[in-house]
C-alpha cells in the first residue's frame, strides 16, 4: 500500500459526533458498490485507564487494570470503522449495517502503559443475496511489533441480483459439557455505552430501539462477546490466542440467557443461547496460537 492511499491521523477521532453524522448520512449504492482502499493509520494512542476501567466493570473483566482485557481496542478501532464509514468514498450508508461476525487476535498481553500504533482497511466485500458485505481489518502496533488483530464482517440489506441458496436447515441444538445463566439488564447496555463510546439508539432505550425497528433495546453484540470472553477468562490458559464469534440474533433486554461452553481438544468452544439452551444469540471458538 503506498503513501498516496494512507491516511494518518493525529489522534482517534471521537465515537458520539461521528454517529450523529451516521444518522442523517443516506447514501443510495450501486448494484456493484466500490469501496474505499485507503488505510486509516493513528499512532501515539495511549490507554485511558479510568475507560478501561469502565470498560472492564462493564463486561466484567476484574480490577486489574495493568494489562488490557483482550476485547477492549476494538472499541478504539471501532472508531476507525466509523471514520471509513462516513467518508464520501465509502458506498454504504453506516447506519443499519448489522454486524455479523468479529475475530480477535491477540499475540500477547498488551500492557496499559503500551504506546500503540493503530491501522484499519477493508479487507474485502462481497455482493450476496442478502446484500452486501464487507469486512473491516484492523491491526495495533508497539513500535514495529504486530500485538493484536481485529476483523470486522458486517452487512448492508439491500435486494441485489444474486440469487439465496437453499434455506439451511436448523439443526438440533449441540450438547455442551458446561453451561453458566448470565443475567443482562438494561444497565448493562447503557454502562457499555458509556465504556465504549457507542451512543446508538438501539443500545439506550426501548423508545428509541422502537423507532428504528427493534420491539425493545438490544445490547451492543461485542458487549455479549466480551462478556464471554470475561465469563470464560479461567479457562483460558494462553495469554496468545484466537477467539472468533457469529452474531447469530439480537438480545433483547432485560433477559436471562446462558453461556455454554466446553474444550475442543486445544481449543474452547461456547454458545450464548437462550435460557432454554435452543436459540443461539453468538457462537464462538477460541484456538491458541
């Protein structure tokens, strides 16, 4: 990628202006959208402790505050995401992107006081049945050190020409060894939205989800992928690892919903699913490096 097609910004761009934008921006795509292969790149970026904090109260993560919880950058790229989003050479209108799945890599643990270097690109897209969708690539450095990834798959709906499959059939429910109830109340959604940043409508209030088509408010999905991750914490025995989740239905609040999970040879795979155990709201693996 050459200098011409990177673009270096002084600091992380703020979360709440940028989703104002997000709501009043329309953008109609065409029937073979172009996206933007320009590089968004912020170096200097320093921890806010008090936010991790927050962060780590939010989805439940523990006090320590010396090293940070595998998840928490991805509400600092997030940032990243929304600049590309709102750029006029982005296609897609932001708002109503539903995100499908999200994979987190860490290379090790990232202490607090770390200095980083962050970068996000699209890294792919694709017209389906369904609409079209694209992927977010983001990466923090320490100095010339790659420490962490972060991909990002989310979809635009939109009637396109390419025709569906056939309908998958729902399979039976798996058998886990272990299984954990969480309880998740409105709180929980408004406290993240205070960790994060992210103010969107949906994430607030039940009169505001309803004006944007959700019979109640829903909480964020990288919430309920960090609080897995939280929840799952002393299972984990690697501090290198890979953990990849598909945002399967939204969560609708307050709820009761439990975490099951077991081991997979070297790797640990979960599902939060419905008090019932039937309807699965994520599904997820983590793989050591």
């Amino acid at each position: 990628m050459t200098a011409s097609n990177e673009l270096r910004l002084k600091t992380l761009p703020s979360t709440p202006p940028m989703l104002l934008k997000a709501a009043i921006t329309r953008k109609k795509p065409s029937n073979t959208p172009t996206f933007p292969s320009q590089a968004l790149e912020v170096a200097n970026v320093q921890t806010n402790i008090k936010q991790l904090g927050r962060y780590n109260e939010a989805c439940g993560f523990g006090d320590d505050l010396s090293t940070l919880s595998v998840s928490f950058l991805h509400i600092q790229v997030f940032r990243l995401h929304m600049k590309m989003m709102l750029s006029k050479e982005f296609p897609l209108s932001p708002m109503g992107c539903v995100h499908l799945s999200n994979t987190i890599i860490q290379h090790r643990r990232i202490s607090s006081n770390e200095v980083l270097r962050l970068r996000c690109k699209i890294a792919d897209n694709k017209v389906t049945d369904k609409g079209y969708e694209f992927t977010f690539h983001c990466e923090a450095f320490c100095g010339e050190e790659l420490v962490w990834e972060d991909t990002s798959r989310y979809l635009s709906r939109a009637k396109t020409n390419v025709a569906g499959g056939p309908k998958a059939v729902r399979a039976e429910p798996r058998a886990y060894a272990q299984s954990l109830p969480m309880d998740i109340s409105r709180r929980d959604a408004r406290k993240y939205s205070r960790a994060s940043g992210d103010f969107n409508p949906i994430h607030l209030h039940d009169l505001s989800a309803k004006l944007l088509g959700f019979k109640r408010m829903v909480i964020h999905g990288m919430w309920s992928k960090a609080a897995c991750l939280a929840a799952l914490s002393g299972e984990i025995k690697e501090t290198a690892y890979r953990c990849h989740v598909d945002f399967k239905t939204p969560i609708f609040l307050p709820v009761s919903v439990r975490l099951d999970y077991e081991a997979n040879g070297a790797n640990l795979d979960f599902e939060l699913r419905d008090k019932k155990g039937v309807k699965p709201h994520l599904v997820g693996h983590i793989q050591p490096l």
